[in-house]
C-alpha cells in the first residue's frame, strides 16, 4: 500500500564519516517525518517537514539535518556519524486533504556506527 | 507528562485466542485520532486501525478492533483469533490538531508472543 522508500536498508560506517539516508515517496504527501527509534523502544520524531522548503526540528534533539528541495525527497544528512548514533531511523509521510490522516512509512535504515 | 501511555511491555496470548493491548491517551484537544501500528522484527510500520475522536462507533478492521472509551481516555486494540505471524511490537499513536500541522505521538510500545 504504502509507497515510501528509504534506502539504504542497513548501513554500517566508521565514525566521522558523513551519510545521507534517503527517503522519497511517490504519493504526492505534503507532509514528511523522520524518527528515531532504538530497538523495542518507542519512537521520537527528530525532523518534520510542511511541504517544500519547510523543515523543522523535532522533539528529540538530533545533530542531523534535513532538506526538502523537491516534495517527493527528503532526505536526512548526518555529517560526522558517531556510535551514539546507533539507531533505526524510519521515514514517514501524511497528507491532509482526506479526512483521515495518517503517517505512512517506510521500511527503515538500521545505521551502525563504529 | 506522557501523551500515550502503553504500560504493558510484553504480553504473550494462546494462538487462536483473542487478546487486548491497552493504551491510554493524555490530550486536551477535542480533535484528535488514534492509531495502532503493528512493527514485525523486519523493523517496517504497518498500519492497523484509525479511531477519530468525534467516531461514535468503535473502529474495526478484520481481526482488530479499537475498543474506545473517550471519558476514560482509553483506546485498546483487540486482536481476535491471534495467529503466529500477529507476534510483533504494537504502538499506539495519537494525532494531535485540526489544522496546519498535526502532532503524532507514539507510545513506548508493547511486545506481543503468539504461542502455538
């Protein structure tokens, strides 16, 4: 049902190094999410973003960033990966012209930092 | 204070017995909806159920139904005639707001064990 990608699906780098994780999707969504989620823990939102040019932090503190140049792509850049960035991050999106909103998401890219 | 609260981290249920994930909502908006997400070990988020908050009938979708009890604040997803492949980690989530930009909110999440 859901088309939203996330590539890569596991990516295991050095410290230091920088990384993009993408996620586009094809469903037209003026909104777009990136969380956080450690295993079997819940999950905290790190960016959003309104639609194109608009992008926001949100309520987990992150040193990644985020761009929305096109509304189909929204990738999140982190630009010297550490070990305490350990995580799974899950891209999602939500569009509010219909009356029931909900996120839809990707698959997820487990990052691993050495 | 917690805007979802899931306080049963794991639960295991008999296969082909039904079973109830709690889930209680904290929110002062009157416009809100509730959601259940499904999460298999492969780690992707699978949409469940959708309760709006102005609903006068308790949502169901196949197996699953949300039992909802707006004055208790309460939005329990019962899954009926579990089957093995249902063992996953299930989250509540609340969207919060009508306009501009709505505020999803997670719980921690509750791990459920089908046994044969």
């Amino acid at each position: 049902e859901a088309d939203i990608y996330q590539t890569p699906r596991y990516l295991v780098i050095g410290t230091g190094k920088k990384i993009t994780l993408e996620c586009s999707q094809t469903m037209g969504h003026d909104k777009m999410y990136w969380y956080q989620q450690d295993p079997g823990m819940e999950l905290h939102l790190i960016h959003y973003s309104y639609g194109v040019n608009s992008t926001e932090k949100g309520d987990l503190s992150s040193e990644s960033t985020v761009s929305r140049i096109r509304t189909e792509h929204f990738p999140l850049t982190l630009e010297s990966a550490r070990p305490s960035h350990t995580s799974q991050y899950l891209c999602a999106s939500s569009e509010s012209r219909t009356g029931l909103e909900k996120l839809f998401f990707g698959s997820g890219t487990q990052l691993s930092v050495l | 204070a917690q805007k979802i609260t899931q306080t049963q981290p794991g639960m295991f249920v008999q296969e082909k017995e039904a079973v109830t994930l709690d889930c209680t909502y904290d929110t002062s908006d009157p416009s809100y909806g509730l959601f259940w997400y499904k999460q298999p070990s492969s780690g992707e988020m699978i949409f469940l159920i959708y309760q709006g908050s102005y609903d006068q009938q308790n949502a169901t979708e196949g197996r699953y139904s949300l039992n909802f009890q707006k004055a208790r604040k309460s939005a329990n997803l019962v899954i009926s005639a579990s089957q093995l492949g249902d063992s996953a980690m299930y989250f509540c989530a609340m969207r919060e707001g009508s306009y501009n930009f709505n505020k999803f909110y997670f719980g921690s999440g509750t791990k459920l064990n089908v046994k044969p």
